[in-house]
C-alpha cells in the first residue's frame, strides 16, 4: 500500500517536471507553477536552495523528519527555469493500512479460535484409544490389587498360625513362602497406596517411632536372615513423632525393603535412630552419583538386576513431603547407601 502511494507521487512529479519543461521552452512572460491536488511539491536550485513550491512552510532537502509523510527527490536535468531539484511530498494514508490490520488480527484470531477448537477435537479424537486403553489399565490394577488382598492376607494368617502353635518344624520351605508373601503384601499396600493418590483420610496421632521400627524389624526378620544380613540398631527410647501410623509404616517398610533387597549377601544393615532424624544404612551394591538425583521418582530404577516397579522411594518421597520432612540421600557404588529422613525438633 506504500508503495502503491509512492508511485502516485513519483508520477505526480514527472508529470510536475514535464510542465516545467513545456513553461521553459514557453516564450510566455506569466509563469504559473504547475501545483499539483494530490501532492505537495517545491522547486530547488544547484545549492538546493528554496524557489517556489505549494509547502505551507518552506521544506530543506536535507532535513526531512516528517514520519508522516512519503518524500521523493527527483533531480532535473537541464535546469528548467533554474530548478535543479524537485522534491514532491504527500500524507501518508494509514486508513486503509489500519484496515489491513484490523484484518489481519481478525482473521489471526479467528484462524487461532477455530485452530484451537479443531485442534481440540482432533487431539481428543487420537487420544481416545489411548486413554482408554490407561483407562483400563488402571482399571485393571485396582481390581487386581483388590483381589489380591484376600488371599495374601489368608496365607499370612496361616503361617503365623503355624509359627505360633508350632504344627510343623520351621523349614526354609516355609520360610520362602513367608517371605513371598510378605513381599506380595507390601507391594499390595504400595499399589493401594498409589491408586487412592494420597486421597486418603490421614489419622495423626503422636506415634512411638522407636518401638514401630522395633516391630518392623521382626515383620523383615526372616527376609534379613535368609540374606544372611547383621542387624544394627541404634535407637534411642522412646522417640515419639507426630505422624499417621500407617504412613510410618509405609515410610520405614519401603527404606528397609530396598536396604535388604539391594545389600550384599551377608551384609550389615544399620539403623540410626536419634532426636533429630532416622538413618538407615546398607553395605549394598550403591547408586550411581548420575542416577541420584532422580532415583526418588516414580519408576526410576538404577539398578534393573533386582526386581521391584520403582515405586519404593517415591512413596517414600510422598510420606516425607506430606510432613514436612527432609529426604536426603548419600551412595558409592559397591560400597553401600545411606537413606536419611530429617524431621523438626
């Protein structure tokens, strides 16, 4: 559009200068200077000096700063009447750019709702089969987990029926049958735990920490002895904390079944229990300084060797977030890993 409105006052100039050279060429004593409805223009010099022109005010060559208007210099050679420049000016027309404009932010806009909308439907469209194939995944899970409950449940009883009344001898038979179901019962509660996605009514109540890590010492009691791991403890009595008592169960179980599960065969697992925080340390495979950073996210194994879903410390990550706790976690590879909760006074 610019450019349209320069060749209008390119034209307009040729057609000055043309005059110019019909009056130049004119015997005719009364000059009238070609002045122009559609442009303003003025006649210079060599010097480019000022002669005659339809400016309201006289207009240099060489300080032309009006934004709002379009300029085009033309140079005339020969010198009609002794005009060696002619400089030819007219006011910008923004209307019909301001038009465009307005066009195209309405089209944009218009192009972006219905993009938008498109894009909407179209990503529902190609997703569905994926949501619902997660959606039944899910599904899945939940009603499996659910239905595992029972039956780990019953088999638990029954060794512990065993146990107690002394039926049978203990045999490492039965031993890795309690084992399996221990472990079959604490990936239960794990799964439980992440499909209710913490939505769960949290019972607080001020807990003996102490005596919960003494009772889950026992519950791992078989699976540390048929690893041929040495317990040490290190708790102080009688340390109490303000905590959901099954959230402490969930944090404790998690950190001493990967301290089992990833220690070395005859090993040593410590546990550190003191005013300020609970420490559990193993003599295990380690993690690497990379894998660190990450190894408290959901499904993030470092070491794929042993089984597990990855889910022990992001639950582990939850609980401690819940409370306001500080995880805090130091390895070396081959050398063992130190997991430390950090709680206030």
């Amino acid at each position: 559009m610019l450019d349209k409105q320069r060749e209008t006052i390119k034209y307009e100039a040729e057609h000055i200068k043309s005059v110019l050279r019909v009056l130049h060429q004119s015997n005719d004593a009364k000059l009238v200077y070609p002045a122009s409805k559609v442009i303003e223009s003025a006649i210079y010099d060599l010097d480019k000096a000022y002669i005659f022109g339809t400016f309201k005010t006289k207009q240099t060559l060489d300080n032309i700063k009006d934004k709002t208007k379009l300029y085009h210099v033309l140079k005339m050679d020969p010198y009609y009447l002794g005009a060696a420049y002619l400089l030819a000016s007219k006011t910008i027309d923004f209307k019909p750019i301001e038009n465009l404009q307005k066009n195209i932010i309405l089209f944009m806009l218009g192009a972006g709702i219905f993009f938008s909308i498109l894009g909407y439907f179209l990503g529902r469209l190609f997703v569905a089969p994926m949501r619902d194939s997660i959606e039944q995944m899910n599904h899945f899970i939940q009603d499996t987990t659910h239905e595992l409950n029972t039956p780990i449940s019953t088999i638990l009883t029954n060794i512990e029926m065993i146990e107690t009344y002394g039926k049978y001898e203990q045999s490492k038979e039965l031993q890795r049958i309690e084992i399996a179901s221990k472990t079959l019962s604490r990936i239960y509660e794990d799964l439980t735990y992440l499909n209710l996605n913490n939505d769960y009514y949290r019972e607080v109540e001020l807990v003996n920490i102490t005596k919960l890590i003494e009772e889950r010492m026992v519950y791992f009691s078989t699976m540390l002895q048929s690893r041929g791991i040495t317990i040490r403890l290190e708790l102080i009595p009688e340390k109490i904390l303000k905590i959901d008592r099954n959230d402490g169960v969930r944090l404790i179980d998690n950190l001493l079944s990967n301290a089992i599960k990833y220690n070395k065969k005859n090993g040593t697992l410590t546990v550190k229990l003191t005013e300020e925080s609970l420490r559990i340390i193993d003599t295990g495979i380690g993690i690497a300084q990379k894998d660190l950073k990450d190894i408290s996210k959901r499904f993030k194994r470092a070491n794929k060797s042993e089984g597990g879903f990855g889910i022990g410390l992001d639950i582990v990550n939850q609980v401690v977030n819940s409370y306001g706790f500080v995880l805090h976690i130091t390895s070396q590879l081959n050398k063992g890993t130190e997991v430390e909760i950090r709680w206030k006074k």
